[in-house]
C-alpha cells in the first residue's frame, strides 16, 4: 500500500533542503547575485517573452485573417447563389404572368364528334367499341382452341381404343394359328 503524506510534512522536508542549500552556498562563499543584473536578466527574459507573444499573436492573427478571407468569399458565393435563384423566381414568374390565363374549363377531346359511334339508342365511344371487339375475339379464340384441345383428345382416345383392339386381334389370331399348327389333322 502507498504511503500517504501530507503537505505539511512535505514543506518542512523542502524548508529543511532550502536551509542545507542556504548552509552549503554560505560555507563555499559564493557571492550572491547583484540586483542590478538581476533586473537585467529579467528585463531580457520579459523582452523573449513579449517577443514570442507578439508572434503568437501575429500567427493568430494571421489565421484569423485567412479564415475572415475564406468567410468572406463563401459569403460572396451564397449572396451571388441567392441574388441568382431570385432571378430566376423573376423569370419564372414573368413567363406565368405572360402566358394567356384561361378560366373557361375546355371540352374534353373525347366528348368530339369524331370520338363516338351515334347508334339510334345511345352513343358509345369508339374506344370502348375496339376494346369489346378485341375482347370478343379473345374469348372465341380461346373457346376455338379449347374445342380444338378436346377434338385431339377424343381423336387420341379413338386411335387408343383401335390400337388396343387391333392388338387383341393380332393375338387372337396369332393363338388361333398356333393352335391350328399343333393341332394338324393327321391324313
């Protein structure tokens, strides 16, 4: 398990190092640092400082500029984008505006003269006749090869039949030549 220690007990352990480096620096007499260079080594540290600041800055600014740029050129294309769709609207609204309004329903071209067959009792379109024609002829072509399909059947059967009794024959025959062969009157 990990031993915990607290903050407390860490700041004296760094106090006590701080005195030994303290102890140590005094014994070797080390001079201590002069406050004017001090304030030298600052002043060109905060130049640095302020050096890189102002080129982070300047790169920021930079990016901001370019991506300010690129808004400004999407910005143009959607206005450009728009201001074209609203001429169109124009356009199209104008060839609506040009084109002849009627308000008076027209006859359907079915309801022409052309387009009936006049009976005496009623009228009926030619469309529907042609179509009823057609049908009628479906239906007694399918009735004639239906009538055609049971005529070959029946015909099939009869030849069956004949066959089937012609062969009873053949039989019959062959049997009642065979008995006649074994059977020989003896002279």
């Amino acid at each position: 398990m990990a031993q915990s220690v607290s903050n407390d007990a860490l700041w004296v352990k760094l106090s006590e190092i701080e005195d030994k480096v303290i102890e140590a620096l005094t014994a070797k007499k080390v001079p201590a640092p002069e406050q004017n260079r001090q304030v030298e080594i600052s002043a060109a540290l905060k130049e640095e400082i302020i050096e890189t600041i102002r080129e982070e800055i300047r790169k920021y600014s930079q990016s901001d500029a370019s991506y300010l740029e690129r808004n400004e050129k999407n910005i143009k294309i959607l206005y450009n984008g728009i201001l074209k769709i609203q001429e169109q609207t124009k356009q199209a609204s104008q060839t609506q505006a040009q084109m002849p309004k009627t308000d008076e329903p027209k006859e359907p071209p079915a309801k022409d003269k052309q387009a009936y067959l006049d009976l005496v009792l009623f009228k009926i379109r030619k469309t529907s006749a042609i179509i009823t024609i057609l049908g009628l002829l479906v239906f007694i072509l399918t009735l004639f090869c239906m009538k055609q399909q049971n005529d070959y059947s029946l015909l099939n059967y009869k030849c069956y039949k004949q066959s089937v009794v012609i062969e009873r024959m053949r039989v019959e025959i062959d049997t009642s030549i065979k008995v006649e062969k074994t059977v020989k009157p003896t002279p």
